[in-house]
C-alpha cells in the first residue's frame, strides 16, 4: 500500500486553525460576531474591490507569474528594487518557501512560544526543529532570549513578528536594528510585518541585508484575507533562492490587481488606520468598565486580561454561545487573556454588549 513518507507519517493529525465556519456548524449557529482572526471588517478598498470585479471576466488567465506591476508599485512604495520583491500567495506561503530554502533536516529554527502558529507548522512539515523561548512576564517578545537560543543552538532562522501576534506588542526599530546586529553570521531573522500597516512607516522601515527577510500582506490593514496576497522583502541574492522553489502560477490574478489598487487608495487605508485606533480605545474602556487588565496593543486586535487560563477558556465558550468568535493565546503568560479583533463600531457595541453579560455570568 502507498504510504507518505516518514517525515509525514509522523507529524501528529492536529488542526492548526479551526475556522469559524466549522465551530458554526458544530454549534448550530446560522451567523456570528466575526472578531476571532484579525481579519479587517472594514473590508478591502472600494477602489480594490472594483478593480476585482472589472478583472474578473478574464479569470480564464492565469496571473502575471512576475507579479510585475505589482512589484513596481511596491518598490516605489518602499524604495527598494524591484529584483528585492517576492510576490506570494499570503505570509503562510512565503514562510513555508522561507523554511523551505534556509533550513535542512534537524536544522534549528528559533521562535517565541505560542506566537503565530504557521511558522511552526512548516518546521515541522518540513523537518527542521522549532525551539521557542517564552514571553517576558509583562508579555513581550523577548528579544534577548530569542538571540541567546539562536546563538546556542546555530539557528538557521529567528521568526519575531512585529508587531506580534497574539500579544499585540510591538519592538522598536532601534531593537530590532540591534537584534539584527547580534545576530551570529548563519542565523537570518524572518520578520513578519503582517501588522505593519499600523505603525507609522518610519518606525518599520528595516533596511535590506541579507541577514533579514521582511514579509508583508494585504490580509490585515488592507482587508483582503480572502484574496491571499503578500510579499517579501530581502536582498536579491535571497529573492533569487526563493523563486527557484515558488509556484510560478501560485498568486491569483485578481488577488494581484486588487493589492494594486488597494496600494494606490492610501485614504482608505488611513481611513482604516485611524478607526482600528479608535476601536482599541474603545476596548481599552471596556476592559476598564469591566475592571480588567488589557496589554497595549499596536495592531487591530487587543487582549483582556480574564485572570486564570480556566476562566479565559470559559469566557471563550460563552460567547461562542452568544455567537461571538473570538480566539485566546495558548502558551504563558498570555493563556490568562482573550484575544478580539477591532471590529467596525457596531461591532464593537454588540461584542461590549456579550463581553459585560459573560462575565456577569462567568463570575456567577
Ligand atoms: C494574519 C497573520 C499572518 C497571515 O498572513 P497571510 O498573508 O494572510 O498569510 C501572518 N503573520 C501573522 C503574525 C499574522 O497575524
């Protein structure tokens, strides 16, 4: 009988996102409160979404496998070149080419314990090995732990996502410059900038060496999850290693003439901008109505402090009854907290509104 190969056969059969749509159908409900995966219901761009629709009768054409406009865009967007621009079809898939490429069986990959998953479900896909320093106590990325763990174990990769996700925090470019620094000479930092669109630009723009990767998306800020698009940014020298490995037809026609029209209409992304900011102020008032901790978020998403990692799982699963879908980090000191995407006002109102009513009844 044919059978996968051992590196498969052996990788445990786990879900690594359980989608809302699943828990819908286990729970019998017909629609929910849509705030569990940072998704940006603020939506794409109208300019996006009718350059989609105008594109959509040549569907019968496969994209540009160069993605070119598009990257000309991109590279006068970041004033880079255009040879230090990968297109690909979202984050995921550029960190699976990125596992893919810089690392062998066995090779260490560091990360932070209980970060944003898919990094590890490469490493184990593709059979290097992850190894995970924890969170500072105040929730932080701890970024001396991180290069102490690159340095004893000669990792060939350090996963930070900046801002991170679930913990919202966000390390200065002054710390990641220095963290780049001391990185030891084989170790390559994959940034993952999938929030980046809510920093000001001057306060992320790494410049390009061939000790770092920066990967961006339209998944978040840009609110096209749906369409999986996103880029990487590094040296050409490492842009030419991943093209030898992508799928040449990978990204999606519309996809890419929607990231080029969403790029162009900066109004609307301010316009999403200064709302998320908005909408953490009002969370930031809610946890305080309801007189608990929060950790100051610089992304479109915030945690609240439900105390014990039992009751944060409570919390969880009476509002899912409620019909809100939110997600909680699942490694300490963060498994105490509920994680809730910004939503748009109304929202915000109703998932106040469930939140006050759970935790009445929660504390009874
Ligand atoms: C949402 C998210 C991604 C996913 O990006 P895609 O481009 O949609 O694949 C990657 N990294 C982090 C930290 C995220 O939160």
């Amino acid at each position: 009988m044919a059978e996968p190969n051992a590196l498969v056969a052996s990788i445990p059969e786990t879900v690594p996102f359980v989608g809302p749509e699943q828990l819908m159908r286990e729970h019998g409900l017909r629609e929910c409160l849509r705030l569990g995966a940072n998704e940006s219901p603020f939506g794409a761009s109208p300019l996006a979404v009718a350059a989609m629709r105008d594109e959509l009768a040549r569907i019968w054409c496969y994209g540009d496998p160069q993605s070119h406009e598009l990257r000309e865009a991109l590279a006068r967007t970041h004033g880079v070149a255009m040879e230090s621009l990968l297109v690909g079809s979202g984050i995921d898939d550029l960190m699976g080419l990125i596992v893919r490429a810089f690392t062998a069986a066995d090779d260490a990959v560091v990360t932070t314990l209980g970060t944003y998953p898919t990094l590890e479900y490469h490493v184990v896909g593709y059979g290097s090995r992850a190894i995970a320093a924890p969170y500072r106590p105040d929730g932080r990325v701890d970024l001396d732990a991180l290069l102490d763990l690159a340095r004893k174990h000669e990792a060939k990769l350090l996963y930070l996502a900046n801002p991170d996700n679930p913990s919202g925090t966000f390390a200065t470019k002054d710390d990641v410059c220095r963290l780049i620094d001391a990185l030891p000479a084989a170790t390559l930092l994959m940034l993952d900038e999938a929030y980046a669109d809510f920093i000001a630009p001057h306060d992320v723009g790494i410049d390009l060496d061939d000790r770092v990767i920066r990967l961006r998306t339209f998944s978040k800020g840009y609110g096209m999850a749906g369409a999986r698009i996103g880029y990487a940014m590094t040296t050409p020298r490492h842009i030419s290693a991943l093209q030898k490995i992508r799928l040449q037809y990978g990204v999606n026609r519309i996809a890419q003439v929607g990231a080029l029209a969403a790029l162009r209409d900066t109004a609307f992304l301010q316009s999403v901008i200064d709302e998320t900011a908005r909408g953490r102020s009002d969370y930031e008032a809610l946890a305080s109505r309801l007189g608990i901790g929060t950790i100051p978020s610089s992304t479109n998403f915030m945690l609240f402090d439900c105390g014990t990692e039992e009751r944060a799982h409570r919390v969880l699963a009476a509002l899912l009854r409620r019909g809100v879908w939110i997600r909680k980090p699942g490694a300490p000191p963060l498994n105490r907290y509920i994680r809730a995407t910004v939503g748009t006002k109304a929202m915000r109102v109703a998932f106040a509104d469930a939140l006050e009513a759970v935790f009445v009844e929660v504390a009874a």
